[in-house]
C-alpha cells in the first residue's frame, strides 16, 4: 500500500527538519523521513546534526550569511517555548583575524557586515579581547564580540524541536531511510512506499551520492577531524564565561573555530576546537561509514590542541581526544536551495555553516517547494544549485 501525501521531505536534519515544519504548519500533508541518530558502530546515515554545540553569531564575513542567521535566531526563543526544549546558549561570540597578510580580506569582509548591524557589536583588539575573555588572540587582530545574539546551539535539541514540532503541526514521520525514488514515489528501507505531490531531498552530505536526486549536485564532501580537551568541573567553572570564537592563528591562512565548555552526552565538561583547510574526500556512503568509525586524524588533531593551549593559556584538561566528522561544501559556497526536476527540490550545502540557521534555510526551502521562490525574501544570492 502507498501512503499519499502533499510533500516528502528525505532528511531530518538542520534543514529537512525545519522544512517539513513549515510545510505542515502552511496546511499541507507532509511525510518527513528522518532516520535517529546511529549508534556507535553502526551505519549511517550520519549527518551534523548529531552532536552538542556548535557555533551560533550574527557576524559573518558574507552578509546573506549573517541574515538567515539572524532571522534564525530571532526565532530560537519561540522554538524553545513551544517544544520545551533548550536549543541557545547565549555565552557570547568572538570573531577574530588579521589585519594584515592572506587573511586580511576575510577580516575585513566580517568588520563590514558588523559594522552594518543594528547594534553593531564591540571591534577590539587583541588586548581588549584577552581583558575581556581570557582568549590570548594573536597580535594584530581585529575583532567582533557579541555579548547577546552570539555563543551555541545544541544541534540535537534543534533536530529533536523541529521533529516534535513538526508532528505537532500534522506531518508524519518515518525513521527508516529512504532507498529510492522514482518521480515523486519515496520507497524506505522497510519497504515503505510514499507518493508525494512534490519531494525535497534534504539529505545533506549524502545528496551527491544517495541517487535521490534528478541528477548529482556539484558537491565537496570533506572528512574533517576536531578535537576535544575534557575538563573538571572547577576548570569548567574557571572558563565558564567563555565565549564562541572563530580566530586566524598567528601565520596561518585559515580560521580556527572554538566552543565554551559544554556538556556533552556522558555527562562530562568538553572544549571542542576544528578547522582545516584540506583534508581527504568522502564519496560514498561507504567511505562516510569507515570515517566515522574511526576517530579523526591524530596529527590534526595534536595541531589544533596545540592552538586550543595557544589561545587559553594555563588550559588544565584531564584528557583530550579526536573524533570525525564531515563538511560539505557546495560549488556556490551557499546552500542550494532550487528546483532539480518535475516535483523534486534540492534543500543541501550546509558549507560549515547551516547548523545555527537551519530553520531559516529550511523555511526557505518549503518556499521553494511551493513555488513561492525567494525573490522579495532579501537575500543577494539565489541559491540556485549546481549540478556535476
């Protein structure tokens, strides 16, 4: 028997979640196929949305960036009261680089959309930063601090509202992944069958190899290693007004991001820093499962706790560790957010950056899908996609 319904949303990430929400809040039938989270050591499909923190701030260096997540933000509160869970931590962000050499441009493009805010954030130096942080940026920097709007969201408690708020407002979910599609038809691994007047594949880092799409989005599928200082309760407590940082370190032509001490499942205290600039290819499902079994790269992950001690000096962690995990990036450097055939939407391309405003890209994307498009919606970019 088919199941016949409005719209299918394939994911139930920090796009496909919020998606379906706004679409059966709009009135329409939606079936939202969103796998849980999968246990260790087994398969995925694995996605960003399974961890504890990740950064949220109104600075960007691209000022459509920094919109949608402002937009996101500002419903963060209402999110919260209607599914009663917490998903903000207003800790405060700090966004940093150098004035000068190959990092002096991105600098200067997040200085510029700072500046263009409605209660544009403080611009210190390093000095002024270290005084009021504790962070020991390098020399030369220029940097934004958000006291308000800024610090982390808890990716899983985001996921979890949007799923609860979505069956609230009438869509029906289904945990099992979807193996096919053909037109508008979805069959799951259970062998569930869905019929949709129109599909959105939200599959993140899978879209380009999943087959569930027309054809294969132009997409980058990076194995990215982070690392993680565990620390007693007192030196939590000793770094609890820590803010979100993103910083360039002295000498290097990348930032660096770090997350405040956070709680993470086993119920301990963990500093979480990462970036990188190159890092092996993920083309498979396969190749997504192996990494993810794994457990980073030891040697990125010693260069970003040297930097972690860099920036926090007197860091007193009981253990540190490394763990996987994945970035995609799209050929536009935006999310796409377009058509891909007959009754099929592509909502993918998180590009580090979707976490924090997912419910704006996902509202986005139900737009989309009904044919409203995103013109008068304020943005610069179109979001089109790119196809391989």
């Amino acid at each position: 028997m088919v199941s016949r319904v409005d719209f299918i949303v394939i994911g139930g990430g920090m796009m496909g979640g919020p998606c379906a929400r706004y679409l059966a809040l709009a009135g329409h039938s939606v079936a939202l196929i969103a796998a849980p989270e999968p246990a260790p050591g087994a398969t995925g499909p694995w996605g960003s949305h399974f961890d504890a923190a990740r950064i949220t701030r109104r600075v960007a260096s691209d000022p459509d960036w920094s919109l949608a997540t402002r937009r996101a933000i500002a419903r963060y509160a209402d999110l919260e009261a209607r599914s009663g869970l917490r998903i903000f931590h207003e800790t405060g962000a700090v966004m940093a680089g150098p004035e000068v050499g190959p990092m002096a441009g991105f600098t200067s493009r997040f200085l510029a959309v700072a500046r263009g805010l409605d209660a544009p954030p403080a611009i210190l130096d390093a000095e002024a930063i270290r005084a009021r942080t504790g962070l020991a940026l390098p020399a030369g920097s220029r940097a934004t601090h958000e006291t308000d709007q800024g610090g982390w969201m808890d990716p899983r408690a985001m996921r979890a509202a949007q799923w609860r708020l979505a069956e609230a407002a009438g869509a029906t979910r289904f945990a099992a992944p979807a193996i096919g599609r053909d037109g508008t038809e979805v069959t799951l691994a259970d062998g569930t069958r869905l019929s949709g007047g129109h599909v959105i594949v939200a599959t993140g880092p899978h879209a380009a190899s999943d087959g569930l799409l027309p054809a294969r989005p132009k997409l980058k599928v990076w194995a990215r290693t982070i690392a993680f200082a565990r620390l007693s309760e007192a030196e939590g407590t000793r770094l609890a007004g820590l803010p979100s940082a993103i910083w360039v370190p002295e000498g290097w032509a990348y930032e660096l991001y770090m997350l405040p001490p956070v709680r993470y499942p086993d119920g301990r205290l963990y500093l979480k820093i990462g970036g990188q600039v190159d890092s092996p290819r993920i083309g498979s499902a396969e190749e997504m499962d192996a990494w993810f079994h794994g457990s980073g790269d030891a040697e990125v992950g010693a260069r970003l706790l040297a930097e972690m001690r860099r920036v926090l000096p007197g860091l007193d962690a009981e253990a540190t560790h490394t763990e996987p995990c994945a970035v995609v990036w799209s050929d536009t450097g935006f999310p796409y957010i377009a058509p891909a055939g007959p009754g099929v939407t592509v909502l993918c391309g998180g590009n580090g950056a979707a976490a924090k405003c997912g419910d704006e890209l996902g509202r986005l994307g139900a737009l989309v899908a009904t044919g409203a498009g995103l013109a008068g919606e304020g943005y610069a970019q179109d979001f089109r996609a790119v196809w391989a």
